[in-house]
C-alpha cells in the first residue's frame, strides 16, 4: 500500500490526479477532475491545445538518427571516418606510454563522442532498439526537453562509470546513456505506483547487468554509472516537478552533467599510466 507523500506513516489508496503522488485523506482537495494534493490545487491548469500535443519522441528520434549517421560514417570511411573511431572513443590515458592521447590530455571531447560510436552493427542494433523502446515510454511522460536533459547527464555518467574501472581501454556504445534513460524511468515508475517488474524493465535491467558482469569486452563501469546518473537525474526531476520549474529540472541536470564531467577530467588525470600492455576496446552494450 502506498504511503501519502508528506505524511509517510498514513497508507492511502488515492494519488493526485495532476502529478500521481499518493495522498491521504488530510491533503486531497476536491476538483471537477479529482483529487488533488495541495500543491497542484494552487496551481491553475495550464491550456494546451490540440497542435501542441504530441506522443511523438521526436528527441529520441533524433538520438537514433545522430547514432546511426555517425555509425556509418565510421563503416564508409567518409569524411575522415578511418580516424572517427580512434579519435572519438572514450579514453582516460593511454596504457602504453609515451602517446598522448586520452580525457588526461585534453581531449574532452572523448566524454560525449564516445556515446556515439559503435563496434559493430549488433552493438548499435540492441543500442537502438533498447533507446527507442525507453523512449516511446519516457519522453512522452516527461516531456523531449527533460527527456533531453537526462540523456545528457546519463552520457556522462556513463563516462565517469568507465573511467573509474577501465581508463586506459577505448570505450564506445550509447548504452551508458540508454542505463541512464532506464534508470530515470525507475524513479519515475515509483512515483507513480507502477510496478517496474510488471513493466518489464526490471528484467531488462538485470539482464543487462549480469550480462555486463559475467561476458567479457563489456564496460561494466559505464553501464551502472549511467544507470546511478539517470536515477539521480530523475530524482532532480522529481523535485522540479513539485515545484512545477522547468527551469529548476534543467538547472539540476545541468550541474550534474557538469559534476560527472569535471569528475571525469579528474579521473583521467590521475590515473597511472603504465608502460607494456596490449589496450582494450570495451563497449558500454553489447
């Protein structure tokens, strides 16, 4: 049974008809569209009109097109796509030494194209797939510019995540992303009293992870980082929404996109570059 929201001790079967929240009895106020919590009956509804609604994740979408662009470029060779692969995958410092390359270096750049870049054609297969089945069910929920904005602090939670395990293997794979995306819907499943199991994304989360664990050439670092820097992100959205700020949801992703990065940079920095050693090509997927 769920507990209202700002009284934990009191088991309710309602939820607010505006933002899902589970209420008791003490905090419902009665509108012509149901009960609400007190702080969606302050507000007044907002109109939206019919040319303004729309199911279509037209930034997913756009994240599925901006994958497969850069994929083929890197299968064609166009436009110095020989090189996209070794100058854009994710790279804290080189293993062998005496080659500057690598986050370490001032190539910051690695943090956002490695999620963008793929080993093969099954990696960026499961990758889209999992990303347009999240995305038909986040992004409509949420809205593109959330939705937008948790991608991003997920991209570079997933970088941080492989950073910390492996910094000296080239990473590539959009899933750190995708684990964020999954993560955020976690949060906001729970809020609403959906069952994450009922749902299926449970199982498709655990799958992956003890697929990440127990195959080898998987980036176990940027899968569970994005996964921890979607579900914070979601939470950051969680507490905008209470406050009915849009601002105050892109302002929070903001600084945790930026908290991962810097943490990032740092990591790179001071991980041991060592001498010998054949590097790795890990991918956040699979």
């Amino acid at each position: 049974m769920a507990t209202c929201y700002r009284h934990p001790s009191r088991e309710t079967g309602v939820s607010c008809s505006s933002c899902g929240r589970p209420i008791c009895p003490d905090c419902m106020t009665t509108t012509p569209v149901g009960m609400r919590c007190p702080e969606c009956s302050k507000q007044r509804t907002r109109v939206v009109r019919l040319r303004e609604m729309s199911d279509v994740p037209r930034v997913t979408y756009g994240l599925i097109a901006v994958n497969v662009v850069a994929y083929l470029i890197e299968r064609t060779h166009i436009g110095g796509g020989e090189t996209l692969y070794g100058r854009g995958a994710l790279l804290g410092s080189p293993e062998i030494a005496g080659i500057e390359q690598g986050v370490a270096y001032g190539q910051w750049w690695r943090l956002v194209t490695g999620g963008f870049l793929h080993a093969n054609l099954l990696h960026i297969g499961t990758n889209m797939l999992i990303l347009y089945w999240l995305g038909r069910m986040l992004e409509p929920a949420i809205g593109s510019v959330r939705f937008a904005a948790v991608y991003v602090a997920s991209l570079f939670a997933g970088a941080l995540g492989a950073l910390v395990l492996t910094p000296h293997a080239f990473t590539v794979g959009a899933s750190g992303a995708v684990f964020g995306l999954a993560g955020c819907a976690v949060v906001e499943m729970r809020s609403r009293n959906i069952s994450i199991m009922e749902s299926g994304l449970g199982l498709l989360i655990g799958i992956n992870l003890l697929f990440s664990v127990t195959a080898s050439g998987i980036s176990l670092g940027g899968h569970v980082g994005g996964l921890i820097g979607g579900a914070l992100a979601g939470l950051v959205l969680q507490v905008a929404d209470r406050r009915r700020s849009l601002a105050l949801a892109l302002a929070g992703c903001l600084a945790l996109s930026g908290a991962f990065a810097a943490a990032s940079v740092l990591i790179a920095q001071s991980s041991e570059v060592t001498t010998g050693g054949e590097q790795q090509i890990l991918v956040p997927g699979g």
